[in-house]
C-alpha cells in the first residue's frame, strides 16, 4: 500500500499543468487567486498593528512575506487562521468571504498553518503527530497517514515510534510541516520555517516548497525573515514596514528591486 501511494503521489507530481487541473475540486482552476485580502486592519489596545493590508496569493505560486521583527508578520497569519478577529477588512478564500470562520472553519476549508515555533507534541510519537493533521477527515481516511507525507519528509518514516520531543529542531520542523500537509490543505501557509534550523535541513524544506508550489494544485506563503531562502522561493514577494505592505513584485525582481536592504538588519 505504501509503494502504491508513493507511485501515485509521484504520479501527480509529473502531471502536466492541465492535467492536474482536472484532479482539484471543482471550481478552483477557474480561481487562480485563491486567498484575497482586502483592507485588514488589526489593534493591539491603542496600537494600529495592520494598517490597510491588500494582497492576494495564488495557485501554484510560493508568495513570500518578509520584514523586519515587529511589523506585524506574525498577527497577520493570525488574522488569516481566524485567531485574532479582524477589526476591519475582508479575508476571501477561493471567492467566498472567510472573514468570520472560526480556525477550525479554516482548516475544512483547504487551510493549514505552520506556526513560528513549530507547536509539535512532544509527547506523542511522530506518526501520533501526523495524525492529528487528519482531524477533518472521516473514518478510515483518519487513521492513516498519507504515504505521500513520508515520502517528502524520509526521515519521519524512519523516526515514526520516536516521541516528537526527541526529535532534533530541524527534524520537528519537517514533523510541523508534514502534519500540515496530511490535511491536503490547498493554502499552505509557513511561518519563518528556517528560524533555528541547520542549513542541510533548511535545503531540504526549501526543496520540499519547491515540489509542492511545482504541482500546481496549492497556494503557499512564506512568512521569512532569512532572504536568500525566500529569493530562491519567491514567485512574488511582498515586504512589509509598520504594518504595511511597502513594496511587491516578482520573485526574480527582489534582487534588482532592493529588498535585501529593506528587510536585512
């Protein structure tokens, strides 16, 4: 079964375009710009946190966030899981409002968020970790984890008995990032993946991103504060300054635009 599974995983991989389009849900590929933000704005008691957030992440690309600490990086993902209420503004999800989904809401909806920090349970073992990214799903489907999952991450396949607490940073991480993913989320979003983490398993993540966004069938944004991993990401970028976002473009621009300079300290 696991064999099978891998050989169907590798088979949508090497789909074309077109032909992994057929295989969404219907309505999506009609809907490239699958999350939309309008307007968010968020306080902290007299603190205006979010000023006037407008951008959109699309199917099929990686859009990387990046700033400096404190501007405001982290209490938008917040907004975009439904953990902090938006105070103003519209959060659109595949054209339907999601503005007032609760965080599980969000989840049902194709939505998986890896948290600054990873929030793996230590206690329970790899494969019990992995499972909890099957919650929405029903009966039998609950009690498996995907092949597919092992076979972007090896090494949890090989770790799968061991208690997550035990697990080295770079390899809970990859565990965060698999049970995001057993969701089959079609919005995956990452917040500063690299923080703490060794270099070899930071290029294994950054190739894990590229195989995902390379499928064509998910949405993903990158919150990063490490450049040269989300230049090499990046199909669009977007920095942000006190609360708002002070310059976009394409990926391949970042360079030539400057970004470095605004989000390097």
């Amino acid at each position: 079964m696991l064999a099978k599974a891998v050989c169907q995983a590798t088979q949508m991989l090497n789909m074309n375009p077109s032909s992994r389009a057929s295989l969404l849900p219907q309505g999506i590929e009609g809907n490239l710009r699958m999350l939309q933000v309008d307007k968010l704005h968020q306080y902290y008691g007299g603190s205006h946190i979010l000023r006037g957030l407008t951008f959109e992440v699309k199917v099929g690309e990686v859009t990387c966030l990046l700033g400096r600490n404190g501007v405001g990086k982290t209490t938008l993902l917040k907004c975009l899981m439904g953990l902090l209420p938006a105070k103003e503004g519209a959060v659109n999800w595949e054209g339907k409002p999601i503005t007032t989904f609760k965080p599980h809401q969000r989840v049902h909806a194709g939505i998986a968020y890896v948290p600054q920090g990873r929030e793996i349970f230590g206690r329970l073992t790899v494969e019990e970790n992995l499972l909890m990214g099957l919650s929405r799903f029903p009966g039998s489907e609950a009690k498996e984890v995907p092949a597919f999952i092992y076979e972007l991450f090896p090494v949890l396949l090989q770790m799968k008995q061991r208690r997550g607490g035990d697990l080295s940073g770079g390899q809970q991480q990859q565990l965060a990032i698999g049970r995001a993913l057993a969701s089959r989320p079609r919005l995956l979003i990452l917040d500063e993946p690299t923080e703490g983490i060794q270099p070899s398993v930071i290029k294994e993540i950054g190739a894990v991103i590229k195989q995902l966004a390379a499928r064509g069938d998910m949405a993903i944004l990158l919150v990063e504060q490490f450049y040269d991993f989300a230049a090499e990401l990046a199909d669009q970028y977007l920095v942000m300054s006190r609360g708002e976002i002070v310059q976009q473009g394409r990926g391949e621009n970042m360079e030539a635009e400057g970004v470095r300079g605004l989000v390097t300290i």
